[in-house]
C-alpha cells in the first residue's frame, strides 16, 4: 500500500509539473491534459474496472475442506479488483447438513490451507441463528468498513432464491468469479437482470475462473479413496488423522469387492460425474453418491435376487434389476429412490425421476473411463442442463440398440415415448 500511494504521489506531481510547461507553450493545453486526466477517470469508472476506495473482498463457503483452489482465487480476484484484502468467512455449523465437518475442524483445515497468506473471520460461527448473508454482510460492514461480496457462477444464477437478494445488493457490491462451465454471457445477462430490479453492482471477474475443482468432489474423492490432488499436505494431514469423509466407508469397501478393476474406476468415474452434474440440480450428496456407487454392484454376480422380474433374467439389463434388489438386501438402502436410480440405470422409464436421469446420464459419461465418440459433446450438455442431458444420451443408446438389432424391453420403449417423441 506504501508504495502505490507513493507512485501515485510521483505521478500526481509529474502531470502537475508537466501541465504548466505545457500550458505555456500552448495556453489551451493545460485545460485539455486535465480534461484527458478527467475523461480517462469517468472512462476508468464507468468500466467500474477498479474500485476508487480499496475494499474488503468477503470469501464465504463451507471450505469442507479448503482446496488449492480457494487460494488461488482469492489471489487473483485480490490482484484484479485492487482489493485491500480477502477476509475468508468459513460457515458455521449448519443444523440442516448432517454431514459437514464441524466448524472448529474446518477452521483448522482453513488455517492449514492458507498459512496466514489471508484472514479468516469467524462471525458466522458465532452468529445465533441462520447465517443468512443479508444478516451477516452488515455486521462485516460494520468491522471492516466497505465490503465485496465473493460469490461463484453458480450462486448467481440461484441468486434470486437465496434470503432477501434485494437486500444484499444494496449493502455491498458482488463480485462474480465463473467456474469452469460457466458461460459469461448467461452471467452477464443474470447479474444485468438482477441490478436492473434491484440496483446494486454486479461485477464478473474477467481474468479468474475458477478451475474444475470443487469441495464436493474432494469429499468424495476421499470416500472412494482415489487420491487428492487439490488440497494441500497438511490439510490431507488433517482429514486423514480425523477420518473426515468417511461415513460410506462401508459401503465403498464392498463394491470395490464386488467388481473387477475397471469397473470399479468406472464407477468412481460416475459418482464424480454425478456429483458435477448435480451441482446444477441440487440433490442431497447422499442420494447421488450411493445411487452411483452402487448403481453396477451386480455387475459381475450371478446369483439373481429375489424380487427381480423373470423376464430380465439372462439379459443385459438383469444386473441394474439385481443391483436395486442387492442395494436394499445387502447394503440396507431403504430410500427407494435411490433403489429406483439403480433399478432404472440401463433401462429409463417413464416417469424419470431427477435421480434416475442423473445416474442414467452419469454412467454413461463419466470421464474415468467413457472415451467413445461423442462423449465430450455430451458431457457438456449433461453439466449444463440434466434434462437435456439425459435425453441427448438416451437417444444415442436407444439408436443404438435398433442399429445393433438388440431386443429392446418395455421400459426403455415407455421412456422413448415420453421423452424423444
Ligand atoms: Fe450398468
Ligand atoms: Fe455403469
């Protein structure tokens, strides 16, 4: 800060210096460099590019757990908005996720993760009370004097439905940093619409993008047990010597058991791709990790269980049948919409529930081991939009079923008439 204010100081005299010389030579001149110096500001101001009182940056999240990620963002927006500082403002305990960390292990991690490089400000912990943003951005106003907002792509495309938006406008500026698939023109559009009803600032970083690494995946990441390449060492310390992320554990040890290698990377493939495409739907993470995990468990098994419809024996959809049926048996999954998930993966149905297209749809791109052609296009669609998604890839395997003349059973056809005619 010293020194920007002392190049600033340098510069405010050189133009100082400069105008009066130049206004000697040409009297004229000295009024039209002062009205450059003007122009440029309104020009500077109205690309609202840089913040003429340096700021707060406020960068909330559960950081469950905090990744390599987290950091570099809140270097780079820092660097791009001429920040005073980012103040990291983990979350407190929510009373309606059973399965996050509690906050005194998060903060730890937190603390591990950016060795003092940024501050952490606890006010939602002690907050008594749901932390709602539109109650806990003015109490950070009020320590820290003018504030930003940190918010992702996708918060601001749900921002309409959080607590009060019309609220949190008006208290401070946001500052959108898009994530991997965002698209900028979807949030510019999003960020006009909100400040034409509501007013406020708005601003999407140009220069930082949030890379494919999300908390949510890490979680899982760990429950699978594949290794974690975005978090620091010391934080892995941490989740190691706590057993964070371990509540399925279980579970993962069975169906590792049950399949053959490349089976089982298939399907850690399609719990992280079903866990990518929920980000924009929003099912409860327990939903989605066991319907992927266990959605090819029979895959290898002969044994055919009681409950499984006769005229699936001895085909290729047998095992998404027998797998629902060994989910609730033998891994005592009770939420039958998860038993449907596993139930209807190879067939669809009509009537697809979100679940049962997610796990439809996750399976066949997950990005482990699908490379076929096509996959990529895809697979965006499916992290866009889950219902377009979802029918874009049953087209492809119902086409392909009539090209290769498979017999197609009754399901499948329901669900063709439902959503491809
Ligand atoms: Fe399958
Ligand atoms: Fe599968």
């Amino acid at each position: 800060d010293l020194v920007t204010l002392k190049n600033n100081k340098k510069h405010k005299t050189k133009s100082s210096r400069d105008a009066p010389a130049l206004s000697k030579v040409f009297p004229i001149s000295g009024f039209l460099s002062a009205g450059a110096d003007f122009i440029r500001f309104v020009i500077e101001f109205h690309d609202k590019k840089y913040y003429t009182i340096a700021m707060i940056g406020i960068f909330g999240g559960a950081f469950d757990p905090p990744h390599k990620e987290h950091v570099r963002i809140a270097t780079e927006v820092k660097k791009e908005f001429s920040l005073k500082e980012v103040v990291f403002l983990p979350s407190g305990n929510s009373p309606h996720k059973s399965l996050q960390t509690p906050f005194s292990l998060r903060l730890k991690m937190l603390e591990a993760a950016l060795e003092g490089a940024f501050p952490i400000d606890q006010t939602e912990n002690e907050f008594p009370g749901r932390a709602y943003s539109y109650l806990i951005l003015p109490l950070l106003k009020q320590k820290y004097g003018d504030v930003a907002f940190l918010i992702g792509g996708d918060s601001l495309l749900a921002f309409d439905k959080w607590r009060h938006p019309e609220e949190i406008v008006k208290i401070c500026p946001l500052i959108v940093v898009p994530r991997g698939e965002d698209d900028i023109d979807e949030l510019s559009a999003a960020a006009e619409g909100y400040m034409r009803r509501w007013g406020g600032d708005i601003r999407i970083s140009r220069t930082v993008r949030g890379e494919d690494v999300s908390s949510t995946a890490i979680r899982a990441k760990c429950a699978l047990g594949m290794p974690l390449d975005d978090v620091a060492d010391e934080v892995k310390a941490i989740i190691e010597q706590n057993g964070l992320y371990r509540t399925y554990d279980a579970y993962v040890q069975k169906v590792k058991g049950m399949l053959r290698e490349k089976r089982w990377r298939h399907t850690c493939g399609v719990v992280l791709a079903g866990l990518k495409i929920n980000e924009r739907v929003g099912l409860p993470f327990e939903k989605v990790f066991l319907g992927c995990l266990l959605h090819d468990c029979m895959k290898y098994v002969d044994r055919v269980n009681p409950g499984v419809p006769a005229d699936v024996i001895g085909t290729k959809v047998l095992h998404a049948f027998n797998g629902a049926e060994e989910a609730r048996l033998a891994f005592g999954i009770t939420d039958p919409e998860i038993i449907d998930a596993i139930r209807y993966h190879t067939t669809g149905r009509a009537g697809m529930t979100a679940l049962d297209k997610l796990v439809y749809t996750a399976d066949m791109v997950e990005e482990l081991t699908r490379d076929f052609e096509g996959v990529e296009e895809l697979r965006a669609a499916a992290y866009r939009d889950l219902d377009d998604g979802f029918v874009r890839c049953f087209k492809v395997c119902y086409d392909s079923l009539i090209e290769r003349q498979i017999p197609i059973y009754y399901l499948t056809l329901d669900c063709y008439k439902q959503y491809c005619k």
